[in-house]
C-alpha cells in the first residue's frame, strides 16, 4: 500500500489532479483540494470524509488508479484496441495532460513498490522535451490516452553513431491500460525510427523493477549493459538511478 496527499493543480479545474508522496506533517490537512489517499491492489480509501465538491473529483482520480491496479495489463498487440488511434506530438497547452498521466504511472509504480519517476512528474522535464519537439501524444478520438518521447541522441547511452532512436516516458492514461497501447507506442516509434533509415530502438529502466525489464523483454527488446545515472538538472531534484539499457532492431518484432 502507498499513501499520498491528492491536490488540484494549480492553474483551473480542467488540469490533471497531480499528486506527492504523503507527509505525516500536522500542517498537511485534508481540505477542498486536498485529500490524503491510501491506494492499494484492493481498492482505494480517503481518510477524509464527508467528501467536498474538490476532494471528489481527487477521490476519482485516485479510484482510476486503483482499478488499473488490479486490471489485467496486456503485453501484446493481440490485446490492443487501436480504433480511432492518432499519435502526434504534443503542444504546449497539453503539458498538464501529459504530466498528469506521467503522474498517474509513477503513483501506480509506488504502490507497487517499483517507484520509476517521482511524484510528481516534473513538468519542467516534459516542458524541455516538448521544446525539442520529442514528446508525442497518443489520442482516441481527441482525448489524449498516452504519451511517448522519442529522441535521436541519449547521454545515457554515451558517444554513439546515429543509428538509433531513444524512447523515454511511456505511459499511458490508467483509465486506458491494459489494452496493449504501450506496445502500440512502440511500434509508432520502431517505424519512426526505420523512416530515419536507423536500425536500432532503445530505452532504459531502473535495473531493479523486474516487472517493467520483463515487459520489454516480452517486447523482444534485448539486455546491452547496466549503468549508472545521476538525474540532469531540468530534473527538477537531484536523483541517482541504476539503469538497464535496452535495445530492439527495427522491424525484428511483429507487434501489429
């Protein structure tokens, strides 16, 4: 179980509730956009009730969380509802979006104690990547459902020849998971990659989150070694990682 304080983001009732690990402090007390969640596998339950207009529409983000917890995650195509699927990049006016479900992902890592990000998602990362046009959007039917950066350079991975694409950030909305769209993201950027007449796809994870290694192993991506990483400063915190670095030939996996 993971216990978080659920606040409304700042800037109207139209952005994505964000969300930061809880803190026992007595100053922090539930209020009209501020609600202290306990999320699990089993279910999701607020320790302040009755419930404001605010702390519930906080309750029902927190209730999605939940119940992609306990959904059933498909790996493959075979399990991906790709009807009226768009991918495109994304604006700046989407950077809430974006963020919010980054967020959703790392509360759903958390509770899972397979922590990637932190919480929240630090927007000024995504803003950076939205700049250098690398961060992209998966869409039904206009509503954003997932995102994906996709990018032709990556410090991680050293001086190397352009003959590669770098993935980072993939996640998908918790209300849309389990459909296989984080493969279907992969498979957009295995054919961008291709279109730029370059051979390799590449991504990295924390080396100790044995659910997420065996997903893109799944995936047919192959182990190339373990580093380690000090976050960059548009990171917004200084965080140290151990990472597996992981590799896919274009084309070499049928995922469609």
């Amino acid at each position: 179980m993971a216990v978080f304080w659920m606040e409304q983001a700042s800037d109207g009732a139209d952005a994505c509730p964000v969300a930061a690990p809880a803190d026992t402090s007595p100053s922090q007390e539930a209020g009209p956009e501020r609600c202290r969640l306990e999320v699990s596998t089993q279910g999701c339950h607020g320790l302040a009730v009755p419930l404001t207009p605010g702390q519930g529409a906080l309750f029902g983000s927190a209730m999605a969380i939940a119940a992609a917890m306990i959904k059933p995650v498909g790996i493959g195509a075979a399990n991906a509802d790709r009807r009226n699927l768009d991918i495109r990049r994304a604006t700046h006016t989407e950077l809430n979006v974006v963020v919010g479900i980054l967020t959703e992902s790392a509360i759903w890592q958390a509770a899972e104690r397979e922590a990637v990000w932190l919480i929240p998602f630090p927007s000024a990362t995504v803003e950076a990547s939205i700049v250098r046009q690398e961060t992209h959007v998966l869409c039904r039917e206009d509503k954003v459902i997932g995102t994906v950066a996709l990018g032709w350079d990556d410090p991680v991975w050293g001086v190397q020849p352009p003959e590669s694409g770098y993935v980072h950030r993939l996640a998908v909305s918790l209300a849309a998971n389990g459909n296989g769209l984080g493969a279907t993201m992969l498979t957009w950027a295995d054919q961008q990659v291709a279109e730029a007449g370059r051979s390799w796809l590449r991504l990295d994870c924390p080396a100790s989150n044995r659910g997420l290694r065996r997903y893109y192993e799944q995936l047919g991506f192959q182990l190339v070694r373990e580093v380690d990483l000090t976050s960059p400063p548009e990171f917004g915190a200084s965080v140290s990682w151990h990472l597996a670095l992981y590799q896919r030939r274009v084309g070499a996996v049928d995922v469609s």
